[in-house]
C-alpha cells in the first residue's frame, strides 16, 4: 500500500475530535486519494487547515471503547517519522494542510512510541525547517525527559485523561495507570513551564496543554468530569480540556453501550468555558440528583435565574458581575466598560450594537436605572 493510501486508510478510521470541522480533500479523482482536512483556530483567531493523523495504528493496548484496540481485526498502517514527515511536506508545499497533530497507537511500549513521534517533529523543524503549526500527542508510559522534548518542538502537547479519576478509567482501559501515566506527563507539563525558560522553545515559548475526556461510556457523572476540569485549570493550566460523548464501535467491548448524547457534550462544553474564562467554581454549578448538567438549558442561564433575583445596572457592575449575566462575554464586557468611558449605556438598543444576545441578557440588566420594556422575569 503507498503511502497516500496508508494515509487515508488511517484518516478514515479515526474518530476527529468535535472542535474541528472536517473536510474530505480529494486529491486525484481516485476515492482512495481522498484525505481529511480538518479547519482548527489558532489563539490568535487566524484558522489553520490540519492534519490529524496516526504514526501507526497498530496498538499492543486493549481499551475496551477504542477502535484501534489490538484484540480488534481492521486492517493497518505504519509509518516510519521520516516517510511521515515527506508526506506531511509534500501537502504543506501543495497548500494542502499547514498544520499537523500527531498521534499514535502505542507499539513496543510508550516510550518507544514517544521517540517516534519526537523523531518526526525532529525531523519536520530541523531537517525541513517546518514553522508552522505541531500539535504532538504525550504517550502513556512516557517519559519526563521525552515530555520536555515534545515540548521544544511543538506549539501543544496534549495527554488524554480519558476518564476523570482511576476508577472510570480501569473501565475504559484497563491496563493504563491513571496517576502515573495520564496525569503525572500533565505535571510535568506544567513543571517545564515553570521552571525552564521559554526561550530554548522552537518558537521562544513553551506549548500549551489540552486533554480529552471519553464521555458517558462508563457511568462518569458531569460533576465527576468537571471537578477534574477545575483541577486541570487552576493548577495545571491547561488551555482546554475536550469532551468527546462516546459512540459505541463494533467489534470492542462496548459495541453495545448506546451512544451519549450530543446535548450532555455541548453542556460540558459550556460548564468547562465557565470555569475557565468566567470565574464559576464546580460548586456554582447546578447538577441533577445523578450529578450531571440539566440538559434543558445551559448552566450559564441556570445560574442566573437561580441567583440573579435582582437586576444588574450596566453602567455600574464590575466585570466579573457582567460576565455573569446571560449574552454577556469575556468580549461583551470588555466593549461595555470601553463604552461606559465615554458615556451612559441608556437602552438596549446600544447593547445590542454591541453585539450582546439580549434576548437573554434583558431580564437580568438595568439601563440606567430603568428596566429594559417588556422585561421578562424567569423562574425555576
């Protein structure tokens, strides 16, 4: 099999996380030319066309949820980092993918599998002088020798929990080690941060960290995947943790478990955003009798009419009140408390040419002292 082939046959079986948007790029008018591109958005806003992809998907690991498990019988694909990295160039000089995140089945242990992976974007920064964008994947089982040097050559690294704690994850995967091998790379992640300079980086700085949460497939509680969140914000500074709901593949042990819904993932979303951006704790939150999210409507909206009994003058709150109300953002409030520099925010008329939802803002906001007409009061 060429490797063109190879690469779409690993494309094609890989589940692509939900913050990207994926495109099927055809290159020649044969199907199985056909890779996948997805569109991520870099912190600067500025979008990127990525690559996402495996070094091999062969695994020596047995989690029970995974369609690359090695009790599993589906064709597969290798590549040595050097045939990869011809590869992922010829697409980058072709205006095809600038960007590339790269991951791996585990194969003779993970720190074997590390050095592939650190041998690839060795080989794309130092042989092809390759600058733009390297999202590398932190194996299980590595080493913190090897997470620093994932860390000189990559704009992220990410390690994927999973699971929230040790007794989800011995159900997703049984054989991985959840302090030492999943959290303890994210330690040192953060470590290198703090204790290294920046500057021996690539680029002049250290890559940010993300993780990735398997959702609903073995009883986790949103409260659980939260207070996880929380941690992971406040003391290992990761840019983003992801939700991924789970989808049962056949032919894994979890063929059978019926998928989880895409409203639960959007609301964990929305949760994670609160307590990364807007000054929410865990304990802000509203959780059902089962400790999950409601799903009629998002926890923002919730709190607020559980807590807002009394309306917030515009031109008077604080930053951290405003990002409290509904339609209200990290942005809204920055254009608000400009605004209020110059003059009085009288209506909602001006806040609406702000670019604020306030549909939902209304029933929480005084103009000026005044109501906004036809104010809505909601309760639960």
């Amino acid at each position: 099999m060429d490797a063109l082939s190879r690469l779409n046959l690993l494309m094609s079986q890989m589940h692509l996380e939900p913050a990207e948007d994926i495109d099927c790029l055809r290159l020649s008018r044969k199907k199985e030319d056909s890779i996948y591109i997805g569109t991520a958005t870099q912190p600067n806003g500025t979008k990127i066309k990525l690559l996402k992809t495996l070094l091999t998907s062969v695994c020596e690991r047995n989690c029970n949820y995974c369609p690359f498990r090695a009790n599993r019988d589906f064709p597969r694909a290798t590549f040595a980092p050097d045939e990869f990295a011809r590869v992922f160039m010829s697409l980058y000089n072709t205006n095809i993918a600038n960007g590339i995140f790269l991951s791996s089945g585990v194969i003779n242990g993970g720190m074997s599998t590390q050095d592939r992976i650190i041998a690839t974007a060795e080989i794309l920064r130092k042989k092809n002088k390759f600058r733009g964008y390297i999202h590398l994947k932190i194996m299980p089982g590595a080493e913190k020798s090897q997470v620093e040097e994932a860390m000189l050559l990559a704009n992220r690294v990410s390690v994927n929990l999973e699971a929230p704690n040790q007794d989800r994850l011995s159900r997703l995967a049984p054989h991985k080690n959840y302090l030492e091998e999943l959290l303890q790379p994210l330690k040192w992640i953060e470590e290198v941060r703090n204790n290294k300079p920046g500057h021996r980086a690539w680029n002049g700085y250290w890559p940010s960290s993300v993780t990735q949460f398997v959702v609903g497939a073995v009883d986790d509680t949103d409260l659980e995947l939260l207070s996880t969140t929380q941690f992971l914000y406040h003391r290992l500074n990761l840019k983003r943790t992801y939700y991924s709901a789970f989808s049962p593949i056949i032919d894994t042990p979890f063929e059978n478990i019926a998928p989880t819904s895409p409203i639960r993932e959007k609301r964990l979303y929305e949760a994670s955003f609160l307590i990364r951006d807007y000054g929410y704790e865990v304990e802000d939150l509203e959780f059902d009798k089962s400790g999950n999210l409601p799903l009629y409507a998002d926890p923002k909206l919730i709190w607020a009419q559980k807590n807002l009994v009394e309306p917030i003058e515009i031109n008077k709150a604080e930053s951290s009140q405003l990002l409290r109300i509904p339609g209200i953002g990290k942005k809204s409030v920055e254009i608000i408390l400009a605004a209020r520099r110059i003059s009085l925010i009288r209506d909602l008329g001006e806040l609406r040419h702000m670019g604020i939802n306030i549909n939902r803002a209304a029933p929480y906001v005084l103009c000026n002292g005044k109501y906004p007409p036809r104010q809505l009061a909601f309760k639960i």
